[in-house]
C-alpha cells in the first residue's frame, strides 16, 4: 500500500535526520549550517505525529520479522553412505561335535573363498538444533555361515560370524527409524520405530567401536554380546547428570514374530547403563539388561546363542560392564565382561541357563600413518557355564550335552566341556578420507566349547567406502 504524502515527506526527513546525525558523529559539524538545522528543527516538530507513527511501524516489523525468523520451519538433511566389500574364508578344519569325543568327524563345510557387500546409507534430518530423524536402509548378501544341519555346523556360525556379515537376499530394508530430541539441556529423549536397541542409546566406552566397515572384523569383538539383546521399535533417554556421569535408559520390543503382540505382549528387552569418565583418559560403563525371548536364544549372534528346547522362553537377567584407558595417543587398552542367567519360562519346564564372556584388546590409533588402526583382541565368547532344564522335573533340554557329549545322556545338567578362546588381529589402512582396506585373521582355539576339534582360522580383506 502506498503512503500519504505527508508519510512520505515524513520519511524522507527521519533519513535526512540520521545522515545529519552521521556528519555530526564523524567530526564533521561545520559542514552543517545554522540556518538548515533551524529549518530541519521546525520540519521535525510539524510532522512529530507522522515521525512516531512511521518508528511504531518500523518496531513491530521487526518483532513480527523476529518471530517468523524463530518459529519458521527449515529442515537440513544430509545424506551418509556406508559400502562395504568384503573377501573372505576361512581355512579346511574339522570339528568334533556328533559326538563330541575328541575324534574330529564333523567337516566344515563353509570353507569356500567368498565375496560379498554390505550397503548401508542414512539420512538424517536436523528439524532445529534441538532434534533429529534419523532414517536407514541396507541391503547386502555377505554371509560366511554353514547350512548344514546334520552335523551341527550351524552351530560354528556365531564362533566365525564377521563384524559386515549381512544377508538380505540383494533386497532392500528399513534398518533405522528414529526420532531424537532434547528436554532442557542435559536430558535427551530417543523413539524408535524400526532396528532399536540398546546399542541405539548407550553410549559406547570403546571409542573405536564404530559402524562395521571400521573397526575390528569380527562379530564378537564390536562389543560385549549382551548389548545385542534385540529390540526394533522403542523409547530410550540419555541423561548427563554431570560432566562426567551419563545414565542411560532403554524399553525395546521385538515386533516382527507377531506384530499383534504389540510392544508389551511378546518379546522385549529393558535396561540402562551408566557411564563414567574420570578423566579424560578413562571410560567405564556398568550396565544392566532384562530381556524375554520366544526362541530358546539370547539373539545375540554370538558363541553360545541357542540356550534351551527349539521355541523355548526365557526370561534373562544379564550384567556387564566395559572400560577403556587411553594409555597414550597411539594405545588404547580396554575389555568387557558380561554374565546372563536365563530363567525357563515355559509350562512344564524348570531351571537356569547361565552364561558368561570377557573380552581384553588393544588399539593402535594412526599406526605407522594418520587416520590408520591396528587392532589385537582376545577373548572368550559367551560359554554355558552352567544348565540344569527339567522337564517335568527330569533334566532334559540342556544344550552341552544336547550336542553330543559322549557318556552323559541327552539332558544331564552342567556347563559346556571346554572354552573357546577367540583371538583378532586387523590392520586398517586409510587410502584417503574416504576408502579404507582392512586386512585381518582370526583364530577360535576349541570351536564351540570342544577341546577336540580343530583351530578354526579365517582370513579376511575388507574394503570401505564411506560418502
């Protein structure tokens, strides 16, 4: 709308006003005459009422141009992407598990050279400085696993699983879903809807367990196996109560079996954690996870994972905790130990299933070059170290001797008959910011709790783009 004339004079005297004020502020005063600042003086008394009305004007422009600014809605999203190729084997070895007598008649038969990719691209969207959704997608058909039923190989699978394995027959799926946003200034609040778990909220104390195309090659060694409870859609918080102390908490439903279970009718998992840095070299974690499972496993996918009678339930109780000291720039030295006690939960059956895995590493951050990591870890994977199943108040059930312990029948009591000893070493090498190729082999000393069978070896080379 175009204003009055008077207006207009009005406003083209408040500019020659300011541009008087600007020569008179810059020293330069006796360029101005008496005779024009009288003329200007007498100008800005006859149009006051115009002047005051133009500034009120001016001032609630700027408050509503203030508000539109703090109340517009500008989404920023980024795009990040994650391909991993991978080549990899493992050496001719032969087992001792039907039975299990020390005589090595069990062959592997998933020793074949492989190839395969995992896929993995993430989109996240910043709403304001305060939330984030975070979207993912995968597809890949990296597997080194045994198929082979009859003889319990399927049982090695999660001794030699690696860190990138992924299976989705070449098809595309939704891996990630979630919302993050924060409450005041310390608190932060995590909803899931699809791939969330604990391991979605709890902060991590090795720094260097990162995304699979990084860190160390195998399944087991990317942290301690009771953080894998599954989960898909849930709600978690992270609180820094202090500088140096963080809680975190997690409630996560597995929803796939029978979606009408819905997330507190069927499988689940809670917990929470705390982590402490004491100093700036030091990260502990305690934490503690109550999970209920439908399928006779913990669903971790690592060592001894099935724990009782196909479609068996369980309620677990599992505890654990991790600390990583940072001796110098180059060594990091750190483990974990986790220790489950699962609890029959089906009619007619009776008795515990306990479990327990420790891991101890080291890492060489910038070995030899910036940006490249060696890694050593050695530990053992989760073991049944005790399992006393009834059924019907007779033992039966109890997976060590279920698998072929000889001079025992099928359900006596007790832990597995040896331990497995998994060692790791890798070296990853940074070509540049974006490609990195890690080599690395594993050795599983007495596979599948079995003194008698073979040191299972596997070799593998791994190659990451990251955009």
């Amino acid at each position: 709308m175009r204003l009055p004339c008077r207006y207009e004079f009005a406003a083209g005297l408040n500019a020659c006003l300011d541009k008087i004020n600007e020569i008179i502020s810059s020293g330069l005063a006796d360029k101005v005459g008496k005779e024009d600042l009288e003329t200007l003086k007498k100008l800005q008394e006859e149009f006051a009422a115009e002047l005051a009305t133009l500034r009120g004007r001016v001032d609630a422009l700027d408050a509503k141009t203030a508000k539109l600014e703090a109340q517009q809605f500008s989404t920023t999203t980024k795009l990040f992407g994650q391909a991993i190729f991978g080549l990899q084997s493992r050496l001719p070895n032969t087992g001792s598990l039907t039975p299990r007598d020390g005589t090595r008649n069990t062959v592997d038969d998933a020793t074949n050279l492989t190839f395969g990719y995992n896929l993995q691209l993430s989109l996240v969207t910043q709403f304001d400085n305060r939330s984030l959704l975070s979207t993912g997608i995968q597809a890949g058909n990296a597997s080194t696993a045994s198929t082979l039923f009859a003889n319990n190989n399927f049982l090695t699978n999660n001794y030699t699983r690696l860190r990138y394995e992924l299976d989705t027959a070449n098809s595309i799926q939704l891996s990630d879903l979630s919302y993050r946003f924060l409450v005041g200034d310390r608190l932060a609040v995590i909803v899931g809807a699809a791939g969330f778990a604990a391991s979605s909220v709890f902060r991590g104390p090795n720094r260097y367990e990162s995304a699979a195309g990084q860190g160390a090659l195998s399944a087991f060694s990317q942290r301690n196996p009771i953080l894998n409870f599954p989960g898909q859609a849930g709600i978690g918080f992270d609180w820094q109560i202090s500088d140096n102390i963080s809680l975190q908490g997690v409630y996560t439903a597995s929803l796939a079996s029978n979606p009408q279970n819905g997330l507190t009718g069927g499988p689940f998992t809670a917990g929470v954690q705390l982590a402490i840095t004491p100093s700036d070299a030091i990260d502990l974690a305690l934490y503690y996870l109550n999970s209920y499972t439908t399928n006779a496993s913990l669903n971790t996918g690592v060592g001894d994972n099935l724990i009782g009678p196909i479609a068996g339930r369980f309620s677990t109780n599992a505890f654990g905790g991790t600390a990583t000291w940072r001796i110098s720039p180059q060594v990091t030295l750190g483990g974990w130990a986790g220790y489950t006690t699962s609890e029959s939960r089906d009619v007619g059956l009776g008795g515990t299933v306990n479990t327990f895995n420790w891991m101890a590493f080291l890492n060489f951050p910038d070995l030899f070059a910036e940006g490249n990591l060696g890694g050593i870890y050695v530990g053992q994977p989760p073991k049944i170290t005790s399992s006393n199943i009834t059924q019907n108040g007779v033992a039966a059930f109890n997976i060590p001797s279920t698998i072929g312990l000889t001079g025992v029948n099928a359900g006596d009591f007790g832990g597995q008959p040896s331990t497995t000893t998994h060692l790791e070493l890798f070296y990853r090498m940074r070509l540049n910011d974006n490609i990195s190729i890690t080599p690395g082999v594993l050795f599983i000393f007495n596979p599948v709790q079995t003194a008698g069978s073979d040191t299972i070896t596997v070799g593998a080379i791994r190659t990451t783009f990251t955009f």
